[in-house]
C-alpha cells in the first residue's frame, strides 16, 4: 500500500509497482475465475436431484391452475415467458463467468462462431420438448397428474436413455443402466393399471351418486342433458365467462368432489374415452424422449458435424437455444390455441389473456421452475452422461405427492388401486436408484 501511494506522488516509478504484487494478485484473482463446469460425480448427483425437484413440481403448480378454471393457453403463454428468462439467466451467469477458453468459450463468444449444426439439434430438442409439454397440458386432465408424469417419464428413460447410452460412447455401466431402463418399463405398465383402475373406481361412486349430473348424460339410454352441454359448450373469454371457482366444498374422493371438480375445471373430461387420455400421454412420452438425445448431441458433436476448429457448444450456450425454440413453438401454438381451441376448453383472445391475472404468478413461477430444472438436468448429464442424468425423470414421484397433497387424488380409491400404486412408485424409485449408481465421468480433455 505504501508503495502504491508512493507512486502515485511520483515518488517510486509506477511499473515497478504494477509488476510487482498487486498485479500478480489481480492476475491470480482473474485466472482463478473461470466458467461454472460440473466435473465431478458427486456434483452432477447434488444437481440432479435439485432438477429432480423443480421438474416433478411445475406439472403440480399448472395442474392446479387448470383445475381452478384458468385455461390451459393463458396459464402456457405466462409459463413460457419464464421458462426462456431462467436460460438467458443461466447463460450470463454461468455460461459468462471467466475468460473464453478456445475448447470452452463463454456464452458471447459463441454466438458468433459458425456453429449452427449443432444449434439446429439444440433447437430440434426444444421443438419436441414444447410439443411434449403441450400435450400433457391435456394427458393431466384426462389420466391425473401422477399416471401421466410416470407413463411419459418411463418413455423417456426406456427410449431416450438407451439413445443418450451409445451417444454417450457407454460412460454408463450398461448392466446396472439397464437394469434401471427395465424397471422404468415395468412402471409404465404399472401406471397403466392404476390409471385403468382408478378410472373404473370413479365410474362406480358416479353411478352410486344421487346427483343427475353422471358422466355427461342423464341416464344409460339418454341424451346429454341441456346442462352439461350448455357448460361444455366452447364459451368466448371476451363476452363473459364464468368467474374462476378456487375450491370444491366437498370432500376428496368422493362423486360429489369429482362432479364440483368437473364444473370447475378448463378441460373437460366427463364421458371422454379412456385411450384419449393415454394416447396423449404416450404421444408426449416419445417426444420427451428426445429432447436430451438432441441436446447431447449438441453439446458433444458424436456425429461430427462442426467444421474442424470450431468448438463444442458449451452446455449454457445450447440450453439457450434450446429454450429459444421451445418459447417460439410454445408462444405459438398457444396463440393458435386461443382462437382454436382443443378438448372443448372455452375460446380467448389474446386480449382476454393479457387480462387474465388470476393465477398468473403460479404460471410464471412454473416457468422457472421448468427452466432451473431442465438446465440442471443438462449440467449433469454434462459431467455424468446423459443416460444417468435421465434419472431426473423420477419426477412422478414429486408429481405424485403434489398430486395426493394437493388433488385428493386416488382418496377412497379401491385396495386394488393402492396396491397397483404403491408397487408402481417402488419399481420407479429402484429405477432411478439403479440409474444415478450406472453414472459415470465424461472427459473434459
């Protein structure tokens, strides 16, 4: 310090204090800080199981929004706007940090180099993500949050992570990853059966209700009757829905809760045949299924089809574009949805939905939530492999306890019905144990 105030009196030559220790700290300050890079097995682990949080929740917070009445297209256009700021957050934060490295370069580096093969797969991933997420915006409706988030989880384990196995150049140990990928097959089958069953119990304490209302109709040989489809019939948001119903006063698994359920609700869902639901649900699962093969690809090239010199797109770098297309496809379609709507849900205006603020701040907040966790998803994979980061898709079993936490969901249900459930979230959760032990350790050389 002495020096320094000596220099600046001109009493000692400045270079001599500028080379001496203040500019080895300051240069020792600036090499020690560089990109935000998980390299080891145990921080790819502690990252996937945040994402495994995140992602298992969203589903939860847009169920809820869809069974107070808020429309599926109002509460996907909120979501979405979140869902890209959580990218472009992590990629000036982490994917900014430090110097750009010429086999690592930081975000705004590689926004100009001539990489766009590997960003197309990176936006191709984001393409079939947005789809996914849009048909189970319906699948939730039709089949329940738990059954669709473990139908279409297990897809994406048994599909996408035998495809991220061999792009990964078998990091994964292949006896114990696969073992994993069986179990994950078992619990789709599982799911399928709770759903099946549950569904027969719900027809039963319907057909065992007083209330007319039953399924749609009126009776077994009857025509709908006028109410059910007065309150089915598509509405127009700008002239005067009904204002959004926040809770049934009956009790949980009961036919009263699921008619009051029912009146509430954006879908409807009464009377609908069951393999809509799960045609849906399986429809999204192999788009699910991927999204991650498209991302690995992105960010390690297997298919060499960068220009040689021209680096890897860092994993920040590739969730943004990524993000990129999964906003323009959701934005999109959900426009398209207002005007159009599908599944019977009540016609909008984009007028009408920048007016709609009821729920609006749970929307958002899942669009965070979704975006943290696919960015932690990919992080992980980035260090451990990307058929061990699927592991993340044990996300049912947080959806699941949203689902009984918040819905009621599987409340007087049948013994048959309990049973299939509790040995369908067994078999997933040794499936995602078997799936974190196969991680192994990508070469950052």
């Amino acid at each position: 310090m002495d020096r320094a105030l000596a220099c600046a009196s001109s009493l000692v030559p400045c270079q001599e204090v500028v080379e001496g220790p203040l500019l080895n700290s300051f240069l020792s300050i600036k090499q020690g800080l560089k990109m935000f890079i998980i390299e080891d097995k145990g921080g790819a682990i502690a990252i996937m199981c945040a994402s495994l949080l995140f992602l298992g929740t969203w589903p939860a917070v847009l169920t809820l929004l869809e069974r107070r009445g808020r429309l599926p297209q109002h509460t996907y256009l909120d979501y979405s706007i979140t869902n890209l700021l959580a990218a472009v957050l992590i990629a000036l934060t982490f994917g900014q940090l430090g110097d750009s490295k010429h086999n690592m370069p930081n975000f705004f580096t590689q926004l100009s180099q001539d990489n766009w093969p590997s960003v197309l797969f990176a936006m191709a991933g984001g393409v079939v993500l947005s789809i996914g997420n849009l048909s189970t915006q319906y699948a939730w409706a039709y089949v329940g949050l738990s059954v669709t988030e473990v139908i279409s989880s297990s897809m994406v384990v048994v599909i996408g992570t035998t495809l991220n196995y061999f792009l990964d150049n078998r990091i994964n140990k292949a006896e114990i990853l696969f073992t994993g990928v069986g179990f994950f097959l078992v619990a789709v089958i599982l799911g399928s059966l709770v759903h099946a069953s549950n569904a027969a119990d719900n027809a039963q304490k319907l057909s065992a209700s007083t209330n007319s209302y039953k399924i749609g109709t009126t009776g077994d040989d009857m025509e709908p009757s006028k109410q059910v489809i007065d309150k089915d019939a598509p509405k127009d948001m700008e002239n005067g829905a009904s204002p959004t119903k926040y809770a049934t006063k009956a009790e949980a698994g009961t036919a009263e809760y699921l008619i009051e359920l029912e009146e509430q609700r954006s879908i409807k869902v009464f009377g609908s045949n069951t393999f809509i639901g799960l045609s849906i649900v399986f429809f999204a699962g192999v788009c699910f299924s991927l999204f991650s093969p498209a991302i690995n690809l992105a960010t390690n090239d297997q298919w060499h089809t960068l220009k040689d010199g021209v680096p890897h797109l860092v994993v920040y770098t590739a969730f943004f574009y990524f993000s990129i297309s999964c906003f323009v496809i959701g934005i999109g379609l959900n426009i398209l949805f207002l005007y159009r709507p599908m599944a019977g849900v009540p016609k909008s205006s984009f007028r009408a939905y920048l007016n709609d603020w009821e729920g609006r701040q749970w929307a958002l907040l899942a669009g965070f939530l979704c975006g943290f966790g696919n960015g932690f998803q990919f992080m992980g994979g980035q260090a451990a492999g990307y058929a061990a980061a699927d592991a993340v898709q044990a996300l049912p079993l947080v959806s699941t306890f949203w689902g009984i936490l918040l819905f009621g969901e599987y409340r007087k249900s049948s013994k048959k019905t309990y049973i299939l459930l509790v040995f369908m979230l067994l078999m997933f959760i040794a499936a995602v144990a078997t799936l974190m032990a196969s991680a192994g350790h990508r070469s950052t050389k």
